[in-house]
C-alpha cells in the first residue's frame, strides 16, 4: 500500500498512481440535478474570485475565514449551485468510479489507485479550501495547495529546463582538455531561476586508474537571454 501526496510528475506517488491501469475517483450525485459529478476546485466560486489585488485577496481571506462570505459550487452538469451543507450531504451518496467504466462498475483487480483530493474531505469545508488557496496565491506559490488540497503535481514552467537551454548558452570558449582525455562530462544542478554547472575531463592514467580534471565550474542563471 503506498499512501502519500503527489509532488511533481516524477515523483514516486504520482509515478505511480499514473502507471496503475485501474484508477478510481469519488464521485458525487449533484443536489441540484441528481448527476454524478467529480468534484473540481474551478468549480468553486466566492465574491470577487477574480481579484488579483493582493489588498483584495487579504481581505477575502479574512471574510471567509470569519464567515463573512461563503464559498459555493457551481454543477458543471447543470449549472446548479450548493453550499457546504449539501457537499457533507452528498459525501452518503458517492461512489467510486473506475476510469473507463460505468458508475457502479468495478472490476475485480489486484492494483488499484485512488485519487482522494481534499474537496471531498468532511474536515475540509469550501471556505476552508478556498481561504488554502488565498494564502498560496499571496505567497506567489500555489505549491503547497496543489500537492496537499487538490492531491495533484506541481509543475512551475520556471522549473522545467530542457536539455536544449544548455547547448543554447554554450558561449564560452572551447575548452583545452590534456592529451589523455577520452570523455567530458557536463552536469548542473537547477534551481529556481539558475543553476550550477560542472565539467570534468576523465581519462586513464598511465597504469589504467581513473584520472579527472576539472574545466569549469560556476553559476549560470536561467533568466539570461
């Protein structure tokens, strides 16, 4: 059994919750209409949602938390909308269901994964899982909210560095590596907005032990065009 939440799209829980075949997500029969729906955070709305003023944002995070405002769900089915209330209500009713297969129909299989998100928690409210997020969006980092509220990878575009970016900065000059070189090998470690770089020269030495020799080493940022 393995129990955990995602982190990013290479780590171990996600890794493996996206190669298991038989994947199983709790469904909710909407108040309004009678639907099974799959809860989706997007689908929660509250007074000024769009706001991107951080005075703003500090203020509806207060409002809900204090119950001043109240979080809502609009049916993506039928446009319905329900509160709290009705979420706790319809939790009775849900059922599992299994991708590529109908409500009510599990097949009987040995590996089985099932995505738990926190919309679907009884300790979790809409004003709760909205005030979570309010607090990452003012902290300029959805990090935390994405892998322990909506229990999906965090992917941050800052982050994702492809092989090419290193063969697009390649503007030093050629290195002089000694005469016993038979390879050269470059690493980085990325960060944020920048990464740390080595490269070795390695080669055998005269009685056929390993012998290195360091060509550059340093700091590059990511941000530079």
């Amino acid at each position: 059994i393995k129990l955990s939440t995602p982190t990013s799209k290479l780590g171990g829980i996600w890794i493996a919750w996206d190669s298991c075949p038989n994947k199983r997500r709790w469904y909710v029969p909407c108040p309004c209409c009678g639907v099974l729906i799959l809860l989706d955070f997007e689908q929660v709305s509250w007074s000024g949602r769009s706001a991107e003023d951080p005075r703003e944002l500090v203020t509806q995070l207060r409002d809900l938390e204090e119950e001043a405002i109240f979080a809502s769900y609009t049916c993506q089915e039928c446009g319905g909308e329900f509160g709290e209330a009705d979420r706790l209500a319809i939790q009775q009713d849900g059922v599992w269901v299994q991708e590529g297969y109908p409500p009510g129909e599990l097949p009987d299989v040995v590996n089985v994964a099932y995505h738990v998100p926190s919309i679907n928690s009884p300790w979790v409210s809409f004003n709760r899982l909205a005030g979570e997020y309010l607090k990452c969006k003012l902290k300029g980092d959805l990090h935390h909210f994405l892998n322990n509220y909506l229990a999906l990878p965090y992917e941050d575009s800052e982050r994702s560095v492809s092989e090419s970016i290193f063969a697009e900065r390649a503007d030093a000059a050629p290195y002089e590596v000694p005469e016993w070189t038979t390879a050269i090998t470059a690493g980085a470690d990325t960060q944020k907005d920048y990464w740390w770089y080595v490269v070795r020269a390695w080669g055998p030495t005269e009685d056929g032990r390993l012998r290195s020799k360091l060509l550059d080493f340093g700091k590059d940022s990511q941000r530079r065009r």
